[in-house]
C-alpha cells in the first residue's frame, strides 16, 4: 500500500554533487515591504539554518455540479540563517494523481543588508519520484525548487494549490516543524448545510494556539493561528515527528447534492466500503497453477495451522519485497498469480497472495489494513485513509488471531512484525462484514539477548575469553537483516561492533554462527582476547563484571522533551565467569541487587561456584512508550544501574 506521506516535503541538499543540479535563474520584479529584522533573528536563532516566516494554508471545501471539490492553497516564507549549517538548497513538493500541485510560483526576495529585492525563481523542475532504492519503485512526481544562490539574509516564498483529487486523502495540517515558526495560520472553509466533516486535534496541550470561528448564513470558518513555535528536536530513542507535532486531522464524512448523500469516509462503514471497492475486482478468475500451488503447500499438512503456516513461509522466502507506488496501484493489490510469476511485490501483493492461497485451501484468512507506528493514531480513534499505510494477511480460527506480515523476512510463523505492535488491523471479512483487532505487543520473553562468557586470565596484561551469544524475537530478526548475504569479513566487522566488551583493546579472534533457523534462536559462539582491562595492586586484581556498564550512558532525562520509544519489549542479559585456579582468592564481591518497576528493571547477581566466579546482568524493558509523566519512574531504574554499574570485584593472587 502507498505510504500517505505529507505533500510538504523538506529537501536538503547539502552535498556539492546534489547542489550542482540546482541551477538557480530569476527576473527582478518590484522592490517589496519592510524586512524582518534579519540581525536579531541571527542572534536569537544561533544554530538553525533557516526558519518559517510565515506557515500559511487556507482549505476551502464546496460544492460545485453536484461534487465537492476541495482546494488549499499554501503559503510559505522561509528566511536562510547561515548558509553553513545543513543550508535550505531547495523545495520538494510531490505531485499524485490524487492529490495534485496546481499553480506554483516561486520568489527570492535578496537581502541588501536593509531590505529585500522580490525576484522569481524559474528554477522549478518536474521530476519522477525516485529514492534510489533497490526495493522502490513510485510513479509519482514532485516539483523541485532550486534556489542555489540563496545566502543569509534572503527569503524564499512559495505559493501553490493542492487539489484533492481523492476525496479520502483530505486531509492534515501539522503546525510544527523541525526548525523554529514565527507565524502560523490555517483556515478550512466549508458548507454549513452540504458537507458533514469531522475534526480532531492532537499534541495541542504545550501550544498556544488560537481558535476562532465565523459563520454566514452558507459557510462556516475555522481558523487557527499560533506564533514563535519552537523547533522540534531529535532525541536520543525518541517518537516520530507525528507523535511530537502539533497537527488537526480532517476528513469528510458525506456531502449532499440535490439527490443524494455521497458517502466518503470519517466513518469505519465508510472507509471499509472504499477499502473493498478497491479489492473487488482482484483474482476474479481462477488460476489453476495457483490452485496447484496451493496444494502442493498443504497437502501433507497435518492441520489448518500447519496448512497456513507452510503458505507463509513459502511467501515469504520466494517472493521479493519490492516497495511499488504507482497511481492507483499504490493501493491495490496485483493479481496473486502475477506476483507468484513474478516472484516479487510489495506489502499488499504479498498480502494478496497469502490470503489468494490461503482461501484456496479453505483456510480462514483476511486482507488486513494496518497503520505502522509512524502513525500515531488508530481507525477506531479517526477512521482515516490514512490511519493505514500498509497491508497484512490475518488468520482467525477459533481462539487463533494471527497477524501474518511476509515482508518481514526473518520473522517466525505468528510473529507480528515489530512496526505493527499495538496497531488495528482492519480485517475484511467479506464485502460486509469486518473486524478491527489490534496487534498484541509481544511479551518480553519473546525478544531475549543473552551473551555468556567465560574468561581466564593469559598474561598479567591479557584476558581471553570465549562466548555464546544468542538472540531470539526480535532481537534475532535484526541480526539476521545485517548477517543475510553478507561476506566473512563485514560479518566479522558487524559483530564485533556488538560484541566488544571493556575498551578498545578487545579482538574478535574468530566467530561460527551455530544455530540459525527459522524458529529457533540464533547461536554464535566466538573467541576473543582483551588486554589491559583489570588492574593489579598488592597481589590484588581488580575486574568490573559487567560489561554492559554503558548501556544506560546515552539517557539523559533531565532536560528530555518527548516520550521514550522502543521498538519492542526484550531481555538483554550477559553473564560472565571467569576461570580460577588453585592460586586464586575471590577477596570482595559486590551485593547482588535487583530493581524494578513496571516500565523496566535489572539485576545484578555473583556467585562463585566450582572454580568460577559468575556475575549475571539482567536488564528488562516491559514497555515500549514512555512519557515524561513517568520519567521519574525510569529515572529510578537508571540511576540506581549508574550508581553500580562500575563495582569491581577482587581476587587474590597467592
């Protein structure tokens, strides 16, 4: 399924190859108003590059020979900072079949020092959307404009319309931005009496933004406008930009003519009936082949789970993920015996074809729409075209719901990929019956990192060591997506960088991945040496345990703006013994601790048994989002793993 990107993209262009293609010409035009005061903005602004001037959209819905019609034209100035960080090259503005760019125009107004010149900008191009990728493909188109020649000082305004073609891509307007806003504006006008619209605001509650509503006797107006909005900023682990701005979700739930209601969206009656419209016509006729396939897959199958499960895994490793947008085939499925031929699609032809299969065994499974976690609001919350940006497969037999994602390559049978935890799926059941079902987060017991090694002391420089590292979930999928198809050498380079342990003196000897099936965990036992890692004092050597001490470093609550997010629940543990001998003493042991909460928790353990002495690191998460309103909750956790995470322990040389 297309990904309902907004059509206001940023493009910066900061490399000298991309800066070359944007050739920048203009006419001079008239000598325009008073400038900003571009000095104080430079001295109050020290680290952006550019900020909005001004962030205007005005939405106008009617009614015209007996359709709705709906236009927004947008209005953008934004002001060039400093050239030298990260510098506004240019501006993309993507162009659908459904939702089109009409009217653009473009301006430089040049700052002399005290005010600007107005010149047009005719470096405007038209371009297929292309993101170089291997596994994308997009027939869409976007304006390009270049204005290479900006230097601070300058502003750059654009006007254009949005034109939406498709109804049900109406609509959202964010009022935050990565960089700082000085003005913002948005107005939707609409018919009072022929347009039923809904409405919905959200991230509202830190801004102050006003409201303000007029009416004749034919429209009514919205508006809304705030002033000096700050910036948004990236934080380490943290939420999406639209779980962080401030935005309204609009979306018409029916207009009349003069002898009907035509039903749109804003309702899930509505959104489902748009949803099968779009799959009627799919597989219409039978495939014999496909038929043939089918019970190849299942024949020897002991039971429908069985059954399912063989068409999943078959999907899964014979089709190709191949992201494909191209007008209306951004949203519906190819035929499952083209993409069976073909032996690649995307999302919803993989989907397509699980269910095709699937039902042609006489299984129960579903065309499924589903929103990932970039969208941070559900169907039953605002049903939306664009609560979904993706398609599954889902398979319902009694107590049995199971969420089936084939792009997800190395995800077991019943694995829900990690991007769809907590999400609603939209099942369709048949032409009038659906169900919505959310996607369970998986329990942290699924996901689980465990690295246990055994040291011996080589030299009175030198540990060495050999390990076991497994991983399982989630955990394992994401290593196999680095490791698949991967030389020895990168293979040694990527697991070093995630088994290194004490500083920069450790060496990865040598590595053997064991274990690595489907559904089973992932094994790879390794041998390593570390030098220079514990002191010696008096007979005593001195060695911290835990080599998992900065695994907190990077948090820093204090001054932490949005809520935590982690992409699943998941058990990271590392457990280290090390050999004595006949000479050693275990002088001093830490106490074993343990803390924990309902968002997460560790412990810390040691023991010394038949000539080993064993420390055990556990570290669990029980939640994936966290909110500022329960950092002091994690902030109890984290502080107490600093306190101790460099305690030492002591053995005695005799």
């Amino acid at each position: 399924m297309a990904t309902l990107l907004p059509f206001f993209e940023r493009t910066l262009a900061s490399g000298l190859k991309r800066a070359l293609l944007c050739l920048f010409c203009f006419g001079i035009t008239s000598l325009r108003a008073q400038a900003p005061d571009v000095s104080s903005l430079l001295d109050k602004y020290p680290k952006d590059a550019f900020l909005y001037l001004n962030k205007s959209e005005r939405s106008e819905l009617k009614i015209e020979k007996e359709k709705l019609v709906i236009k927004t034209h947008v209005h953008e100035e934004y002001l060039i900072l400093r050239n030298t960080l990260n510098p506004l090259r240019s501006r993309k503005i993507r162009t659908t079949d459904f939702v089109s760019v009409e009217n653009l125009s473009a301006y430089l107004k040049v700052y002399n020092g005290k005010s600007h010149v107005r010149v047009r900008i005719k470096d405007i191009e038209t371009k297929s959307e292309d993101d170089n990728s291997s596994s994308f493909y997009s027939g869409d188109k976007f304006y390009k404009v270049g204005f290479l020649n900006a230097k601070e000082g300058d502003i750059v305004e654009l006007d254009y319309d949005v034109i939406y073609n498709e109804l049900r891509f109406f609509g959202a307007y964010y009022f935050s931005e990565y960089v700082p806003v000085l003005k913002v504006d948005f107005s939707l006008v609409y018919p009072i009496s022929g347009v039923n619209l809904k409405l919905k605001e959200y991230n509202h509650q830190n801004l102050s933004i006003t409201q303000t509503i007029d009416s004749t006797k034919k429209t009514k107006t919205i508006a809304w406008s705030a002033q000096d909005l700050e910036e948004l900023t990236d934080e380490f682990l943290d939420v999406n930009y639209k779980s962080k701005a401030s935005f309204i979700l609009m979306n018409v739930e029916n207009y009349k003519t003069k002898d009907s209601t035509v039903q749109v969206g804003g309702s899930l009656k509505n959104l489902y009936a748009w949803y099968r419209h779009l799959i009627k016509n799919v597989d219409l006729s039978d495939d014999p082949e496909l038929k043939k396939l089918s019970d190849s897959l299942t024949k020897n199958a002991g039971t429908e789970l069985q059954k399912m499960k063989n068409i999943f895994y078959w999907v899964q490793t014979k089709v190709a993920y191949l992201a494909y947008e191209d007008g209306l085939g951004g949203f519906v499925p190819r035929e499952a015996s083209v993409v069976c031929k073909r032996k690649f699609g995307d999302c919803k032809d993989m989907a397509n074809l699980l269910v095709r299969l699937g039902q042609m065994s006489g299984i129960p499974v579903y065309h499924t729409w589903i929103g990932t976690n970039s969208i941070p609001f559900q169907f039953s919350e605002f049903p939306a075209s664009f609560c979904a940006n993706h398609m599954i497969a889902t398979y319902i037999q009694g107590k049995d719901t199971l969420f089936l994602d084939a792009t997800g390559k190395h995800y077991p049978f019943g694995l829900p990929t990690s991007m769809i935890q907590g999400k609603e799926g939209f099942i369709g059941i048949n032409d009038s019956v659906y169900v919505i079902a959310k996607v369970p987060f998986m329990k942290k017991e699924v996901s689980v990192e465990h690295d246990s090694i055994v040291l011996r002391f080589k030299s009175e420089t030198q540990l060495e060591g050999t390990g076991y590292y497994m991983v399982s979930g989630y955990e394992k999928t994401r290593l196999q997506d680095y490791l698949q198809d991967k030389s020895y050498t990168t293979r040694m380079d990527y697991l070093k960088s995630i088994l290194e342990k004490g500083n920069n003196k450790f060496k990865l000897d040598t590595f053997v991945i064991v274990q690595n099936e489907t559904e089973l965990p992932t094994l790879i036992r390794y041998n390593f040496s570390l030098s220079n890692y514990f002191t010696q004092n008096a007979g005593q050597s001195y060695i911290n345990l835990n080599f998992l001490a900065g695994y907190f470093d990077k948090v820093n609550l204090n001054k932490r703006k949005y809520p935590i997010e982690f992409s699943y629940n998941t058990i990271s543990k590392i457990t280290v013994s090390i050999q004595l001998d006949k000479s050693h003493v275990v002088s001093h042991v830490p106490e074993n601790i343990q803390f924990q909460n309902e968002y997460m928790g560790f412990s810390h353990q040691y023991e010394t048994q038949n000539g080993f002495l064993t420390f055990r690191n556990t570290i669990t998460f029980d939640k994936t989002m966290i909110y500022p309103d329960h950092f002091k909750d994690l902030d109890y956790i984290i502080s107490n793993y600093k306190k101790n995470k460099s305690n030492l322990v002591s053995i005695q040389n005799h």
